[in-house]
C-alpha cells in the first residue's frame, strides 16, 4: 500500500512536471519580442525605400520634362545663348515649375548652357500664272545642357544605415530639341 502511495506521488510529480513544460502562458509575448525587431525593420527599410524612388522618380521627370517648359524665345529668328547663373536659375525654375515635389535646395546645377538658334530655307513654289513665288521654312531649335545634382536624406534612422546620411542622384541634361516651325 505504501508503495501504490509513492508510486501515486511519483506520478503526480511527472503529471505536474509534465503539465508545467506544456503550459504556453507567455511564449506569445517571447515570439512577439523576438519578431518585433525584425518586423519594424523591414518596415523601416521600405518607408525609405519608397521615400527614395518617390524623390529619383520626381526627379527623373523634372529633369526631362524641364527643356519642355522652359520660356525660350519662339518667334525671333537671332541666335542666343545664356550661360552661367542665369541658365542655372532658368533650369531649376522649370523643373521646379514642372514638379512641385522637387527641392530647391537639394537641387545643384552646374555647367547649365541654353543655345538658341534659327536655320531657314528657301524654296519655290510654282504660280498658277507661270513663274514662281519664293518662299522661305524656317526651323527655331533650342539645346539645353547642364549637370544636375539632387541630394536626398532618408526618412528613418533605418535608412540612414542602409542608405548613408544622404544619397545623391545626377544627371547631365542635354536636349536638343525643335521649338518651332514656320514658313513665311
């Protein structure tokens, strides 16, 4: 009998042992705090990452689309170029003008020229009445160059360790482009 009451308590000690090595109170919150670091990371990581093709991604079309809209003289036939500060100042306003997403500040241009120029071409038209009228095509060009510079700081300290302090975008704009055509 004493023997079944210690077989007994044995039992009830593994049973209790048994049950306290299942017992899962807490293992959620161990999992959470071993997940929670790596989750917040990544998500982190694409913050900046969306931050950073959002910033390249605005830049890329203020830069292309900046030769568009420029103001440039149409309808004079001289030649003219502007170089220096104020080729610069016309190249960050239309991007600018062009995307409002683009910072001023984090835009550099240097080596900015802006050329326009006029080639015209006479030809003849036969009149109705015999001989010719002669007529003259003329084309207006513009080509724009410069070197851009943009600068752009990651949203989150997560960034900054995947990205660096800043990451820097360039691009060396040259477009060459008709403006207008016109006979007369």
């Amino acid at each position: 009998m004493v023997r079944d009451i210690e077989r007994i308590r044995l039992k009830g000690r593994v049973f209790n042992l048994m049950r306290m090595l299942k017992n899962e109170n807490g293992q959620a919150l161990v999992e959470f705090a071993l997940v929670l670091p790596l989750f917040l990371t990544l998500t982190f990581a694409v913050i900046d990452l969306g931050w950073m093709m959002n910033k390249y991604l605005t830049f890329d079309y203020a830069y292309r689309n900046a030769s568009w809209t420029m103001g440039i003289s149409y309808d004079s036939d001289y030649s003219q170029t502007i170089s220096g500060e104020s080729a610069k100042k016309a190249i960050k306003e239309a991007m600018e003008k062009t995307s409002s997403l683009v910072d001023e500040e984090d835009l550099s241009v240097s080596d900015a020229k802006l050329k326009c120029w006029t080639e015209k071409k006479d030809y003849y038209t036969p009149k109705s009445g015999g001989g010719t009228d002669q007529n003259t095509k003329k084309w207006r060009y513009a080509q724009i160059t410069a070197s851009l510079v943009y600068t752009v700081e990651p949203l989150t300290p997560v960034g900054r360790v995947i990205f660096g302090e800043q990451l820097t975008f360039t691009k060396n704009l040259k477009k060459n482009r008709l403006i207008m055509t016109k006979e007369g």
